[in-house]
C-alpha cells in the first residue's frame, strides 16, 4: 500500500513537469445557412461564412425576392420557427453599438447591409466582414440570417427600417472541404 502511494505522488510530480503541446485551432472553419421563406413569401438560398485572413468571407445566393435592395442581417437567435420570422430576435448586437453599414467601424456584428436582386428576382453578395467571429460571444454560429423586404438606410435605429422578414434561416457548421 506505501509503494503504490509513493509511485502515485512521484507520477503526480512527473506531469507537474511535462508541457503540454499547443491545442491547434481550425483555421479553416466555414458556416452554412440555408433560408427558408417566412409565411406568404418565396425567398430560398444560402449563405456561407469562410474563415479568411481578413476576417470572414461572405458569399450569398438568394432568389424569390422582389427587385431591387433588401436588407440583410444577422440577428441574435437562431430560431426561425414563428411564420413571420420574429423569432430570430433583433439584430445580432453584443457590442450594444448603433445601427449601420457593414463597412462602418462601430455598427452591430450582424449588419451586413443590403443584398441587391436583378429583375429575375435573383442576388449574388461576396465580401469579407472583418467584425464577424466564430469565438466567444460574439460568435455568428447558432445566430440566424434574416432577409427584409425593404432596402436597409444604413442609420435609422436599430433597424435600418428595412420593413417585414421575409426570409429565415440558421448558421450552422458547414463540412469543411
């Protein structure tokens, strides 16, 4: 019984000494969001969110919308489940900052703007947003996207006044390739 106590000390005073290697981070994570239209709407597409050395490449294709400017946002649950999309909450704002232009250097982590469909109802957007994080509390992950059927003027608060959601959807880890 002393023996083993004796070897359960000496190998605790063993690992006192060992160093731990590094715990590598996935540089190279990715994010997927399929929308769904909110009731009495035909919005459908995806957006995905890749990790780059900038910040996070955001890259949409969306169709069913009217044409012209919607706003486009990142709000704070990830809850698309009531029919007009309420349920995704405001605006994705940890910082508690105003309202405004995903280029602006204070506005809240999910304003990403405005995405802008042709006469076919279509829309492509690709940029790199350098306020967006897959870490701590201000992490996108498990957040929603909410598509408006208004153009967003970048300043009135706390919304844009981008008028009804029209379509939902939720981020979630992507496969990474």
């Amino acid at each position: 019984m002393v023996l083993a106590f004796g070897f359960n000390t000496a190998l605790a005073q063993d690992h006192q000494h060992m160093s731990m290697p590094p715990v590598k981070v996935n540089q190279n994570i990715k994010a997927i969001c399929v929308l769904y239209a909110t009731q009495g709407n035909s919005v459908s597409g995806t957006v995905t969110f890749t990790r780059v050395s900038e910040g996070v490449k955001v890259v949409a294709d969306l169709s069913g919308l009217t044409p012209g400017k919607h706003g486009f946002h990142i709000h704070e649950f990830g809850d698309c489940s009531s029919p007009d999309g309420t349920s995704a909450g405001g605006h994705f704002n940890p910082s508690g900052s105003t309202h405004g232009s995903p280029m602006d250097m204070s506005r809240h982590e999910g304003d990403m703007g405005n995405i802008e469909a042709d006469a076919s109802g279509k829309a492509h957007l690709e940029y790199v947003d350098s306020h967006m994080s897959f870490e701590g509390t201000e992490s996108i992950l498990g957040r929603s996207v909410i598509v408006h059927a208004k153009q967003d003027d970048m300043k009135t608060q706390p919304t844009g006044n981008a008028g009804p959601r029209i379509a939902c959807g939720v981020i979630g880890l992507a496969k990474s390739q």
